[in-house]
C-alpha cells in the first residue's frame, strides 16, 4: 500500500534489489515496516526471506556499511555524504561510512572512444597525438585517461562513465521515495532527516555529475588563491571540456597518502601541513567557496613545498551572512554567552522544537570546558566532537554548508597530524579566526550592517500601508482564509475515521444478521430457493465482515 506511488515498471526491479540487499544483512523487518514487501508482492515479485545469517556478528553500522556498498555506486556516493554529517551520526557510524571506497570496473575503451567522439566533434586521435586506453583511475562516476596535447603539453582526461545518469536518476527517485516513507512510517527515523540528507544527496550529485561545474569551480579557487598560497589548482583547457569532459594538466607529484615519499623527497612536512591548512581555512573563512573534500587522494606534493589541489566536483559555499553567523557562535563562545551559541543553533537547525533550558545548560558545559584555553592550545578535533555531541543529543540538525565546513576542518586536522604529529590545527587556525572576528567587528562592517537592518525596516514600513490596503480587500471580497494545521490533531482524524469505520461495518454487519434471521423465517413455498439463498448469502456476509473486525481491532491492538 505505501509503495503504490512507485509506478514507474522500471524501479520495480531495483526496489527488488535493494529489497533483497536489506534482508541480507539482516533488515527484514525494515522491508516489512515500510510496505516494500507488500508492493513487491503486488508486483509479482517474490522475496526470498532469509535470517541474515553473515550479518549476525556485525555491528549495526557496519550492517548498513555493506548494504551501502552492495547496492553500488549511488549508494556507495550516499554513505559518503552521510560520513559528512557528524551533526546526525556518531562517531561508530562516521567510521564505517568513511570506509566507503569507489570499486568500479573500467570501462571497456571502445564505449568510451564513441562517447569522446561525441563531445569533441572528432575521434579522440585527431584531438591528441597521445591518448592511452588504459585508465588511470576508474570510480563510480568518471575514468581517467592520459592524453599528450598536440604542443606537447600532458593532459588527463577525467570522462563521465556513458549511461551513467539514467541509472542515477532512477536510484535518486528510490531514495526520494524511501525516505519519504521512512519518515512517515518509523517515527524514531525523523530525527535524522532522511528526507533532507537525500535531497542534499541529490544535489551534490546532480553538480558532481556536471563536470563543466566541476572546471568552474577550479577556476574560482584558483582566481581567490593568493599568488604565495603554495596551492597548484591544474589548468583546464575549455576547448575541450563540457558536461561529459574534463580535460586538464596532468600534475605528476607525491601523493597525498605517500609520507614516506615525502620523507624520501626531503620535503619540509611541518610546512605543508601548515600551507595546506592556511589555504583552506582562508578559502572558507575569508572567500566563503572552498574545497569541501581536501583528503589524501585529492592531493599531490610538489617540489618546494607546494601542494596541487585535485577534483573539485565537491565545495562548499559560505555566505556571508553565514559567516557572520560563524563570527558570532566564536565570539559566544568566546565571551562565554550561551543565550547568543543557543539563539545561532536554533537558527541553524530552523529553530526545532527542543528544551531550550536544557540545551542552554549543555552549552555552559561546553563553555566552561573549553574557557580560558587558549585559541593555541586548543584540540580541534576535540572541540568539534564536544559540539557535535551536543547538536545530536538534542536533534540539531546544521545546514549542509556548514556541515561541509566541519567535516573540512576535521579532515584537515587529520591529514596534518599524518603529515606532522605534532601539527596543532587550532593553534593555525587561530590567526585567521582572530582575522575573521576583527573584521566582523570593526566599525565599517558594524555600520553596514546597521544600514543594511535600517533600510530593511524601512522598506517593510513602506509596504505596511500597501499591504495592510490588500488585506482589506481581500477581507471585503471574502477571500482571506486562515489556515490551522496542527499536527497532534492528524493522528487523532485517523484515529476516529478508523472508528467510524468499525462502527458502520458494525452496523451493517448487525442488520446482516437481523435481516438475514427474518428472511430464514418467512414462510416460503419449498420450490422457491430464493428467500433461503439470500439469507444464507446474508449471514456469509455478516460472517466475513465481524471476522475483519475483530482482525482489525485486533490488529489496532498490537500497533497501539
């Protein structure tokens, strides 16, 4: 019943499979509680129901960690944007979703020679003197290929795999289903906004899958990068590139996992890790459009410490009201004001319904604990976590940007540690948050939020009376409604409405069985057959509807 809205012939086999992928790893009753075994029944397809046997000795998290990883590349590219919510999961959860890795077989040359030809108007050797058909890389998404320029000059080709975006789109409307349905269905589901973290899914994706997105979004980090940043972001070349074609220069360094590379290089770790951070924190926190996935892979050292900067399919955008927003939880924090960190997170999380007193004494907790540490001494990682603990436990869900922002800083801190065991995020980023406050605060920036407040207030006074004259209006034509939606309300119209129900089954169910004794009890000629057929039709029916009943009373029973 709750699946009949998935009409679509051509989801039924993958919801058969995503089915089938639950149950394996012991989800069963998940496919039970949200209809997907009745619709799969209705469909013709048949579950074969089984205890999920290999998945008894694992971990919850890591449960959904294999499912994620069975079901494929969309699912796979869903645990990783979930390993950025650490304002939802706790830090079991992030482990296992962190783990996720992109396992995709290459794609056969000749498929992917007939796509290029297509994007670039020409076959791939009359564009390039050199082009290998042996990839790179190869994810879920793209594959990588060497190419040489006819100049000299070594590109990769970064080729969107073909097909790939009505498979995606299907998986996507799934998902969009799902969790529409698990949020209506499994009540203790809601806190962690199933709905919200697709559609922020979805987006991601949708601009991850576009890679003349992806070529811009390089370009305006490279045009915001101070000339002595250190940071190489590589050059695209346009003439080439388009939705399905990224095509840029080949940077050949350390990768950013190979320490012992660096070590080897003579290379001075200490400062990379502290140019690398300075770069990003001044991309986030100064430009407010940064790099939202700086790990290991998205990295290479060159000579003289510089750092080249690869895929930019994922960042992260800050306004600058939201940075303002960031000025000002620092500067509560700072001057140890809870009721200004609580007001910024209820605005954060769009003010949910939670004990403000409580969250406020949890607050002052987490002032007290961290006041009077200076910004050098601080751990990062730490702190973050502390906060984040508190967001769940009181189910403040972040805004996707600043949850990118978060899972930055912690995966900076971490790739700096690896690179420096001594590195010290906070102590780093102190300068640049101390900068940001500075000029939070300072006269100009004061004065032009003030004018910018005043002319907002006078612009609404000037629309008062225009508004206040449209209302009234409306009043005389009859046409203002007010409209009460209360939620508590909703469950209490089904409730009675199911009643009602019952109580009219009842009813037609006791005048079956009266109507049908009467007509037993006429007297009747003994050829005529009608009048006793009728009675005993009466009292099947009567029979069949008290048996629903009591099934459902039942029933109702249970569930309540």
């Amino acid at each position: 019943m709750l699946w009949q809205a998935i009409s679509a012939a051509r989801d039924l086999g993958r919801l058969q499979e995503i089915a089938v992928v639950l149950i394996r790893y012991g989800f069963g009753d998940v496919v039970q509680r949200i209809g997907m075994a009745g619709a799969l029944e209705k469909a013709g397809k048949v579950l074969h129901w089984g205890s999920g046997e290999e998945s008894v000795r694992m971990r919850t998290p890591e449960r959904l960690r294999r499912v994620l990883e069975d079901l494929g590349p969309t699912f796979v590219k869903l645990g990783q944007v979930l390993a950025t919510r650490v304002d939802v999961f706790g830090p079991e959860w992030l482990e296992e979703f962190s783990r996720l890795q992109e396992k995709a077989p290459p794609v056969e040359w000749d498929e992917l020679r007939a796509q290029l030809t297509e994007d670039l108007g020409r076959p791939p050797e009359e564009v390039f003197t050199e082009v290998d058909d042996e990839p790179l890389a190869a994810a879920s998404l793209a594959q990588v290929h060497r190419a040489r320029l006819a100049d000299g000059r070594q590109v990769v080709l970064k080729v969107r795999r073909p097909g790939i975006r009505p498979t995606i789109e299907a998986d996507l409307r799934l998902l969009r289903r799902l969790a529409d349905i698990v949020e209506s269905e499994a009540p203790e589901m809601r806190q962690y906004r199933p709905s919200e973290i697709v559609k922020q899914f979805s987006r991601s994706l949708s601009r991850e899958l576009d890679f003349a997105a992806e070529c811009r979004n390089a370009e305006r980090i490279n045009a915001q990068l101070n000339p002595d940043s250190g940071i190489v972001v590589p050059e695209v070349f346009w003439e080439y590139s388009g939705e399905r074609l990224n095509v840029q220069r080949l940077i050949e360094g350390i990768a950013g996992s190979d320490i012992d590379g660096v070590e080897a290089a003579g290379l001075d770790r200490h400062r990379i890790a502290r140019r690398g951070t300075h770069a990003i924190l001044s991309m986030i926190l100064d430009h407010g459009f940064f790099h939202a996935d700086p790990h290991p892979g998205n990295v290479k050292f060159l000579p003289e410490e510089r750092i080249a900067l690869l895929d930019f399919g994922m960042v992260g955008r800050l306004s600058q009201t939201r940075r303002h927003e960031v000025a000002d939880l620092l500067h509560g924090l700072i001057d140890r004001d809870p009721d200004r960190v609580v007001r910024i997170l209820l605005v954060w999380s769009r003010d949910t319904d939670t004990d403000t007193d409580q969250l406020e004494e949890d607050i002052v907790d987490f002032i007290e604990q961290y006041h009077g540490v200076p910004l050098e001494h601080l751990d990062m990682s730490a702190m973050i976590g502390d906060m984040t603990r508190v967001l769940r436990r009181h189910h403040l869900i972040l805004p996707a940007d600043l949850v990118l922002m978060l899972k930055a800083f912690i995966t900076l801190e971490g790739m700096g540690r690896s690179l420096d065991p001594e590195f010290d995020m906070a102590s780093e980023a102190a300068p640049v948050i101390r900068g940001v406050l500075k000029r939070h605060y300072s006269p100009s920036r004061v004065a032009e939020r003030l004018q910018k407040n005043l002319m907002d207030t006078l612009r609404v006074v000037g629309a008062l009376p225009e508004d206040l004259s449209r209302l009234l209006r409306m009043a005389r034509r009859g046409r203002v409604e007010v409209h009460i939606d209360i939620n508590s309300l909703r469950e209490v119209a089904a409730r009675l409405d199911k009643a009602a129900s019952r109580l009219t089954l009842g009813i037609v169910t006791a005048a079956l069985i009266i109507g049908s004794a009467i007509t037993l009890n006429v007297q009747y000629d003994p050829n005529d057959t009608g009048l006793p057929l009728l009675g005993t039709i009466g009292f099947a029916g009567a029979a069949i509807g008290g048996i629903w009943l009591l099934i459902s009373i039942w029933k109702s029973g249970r569930d309540d």
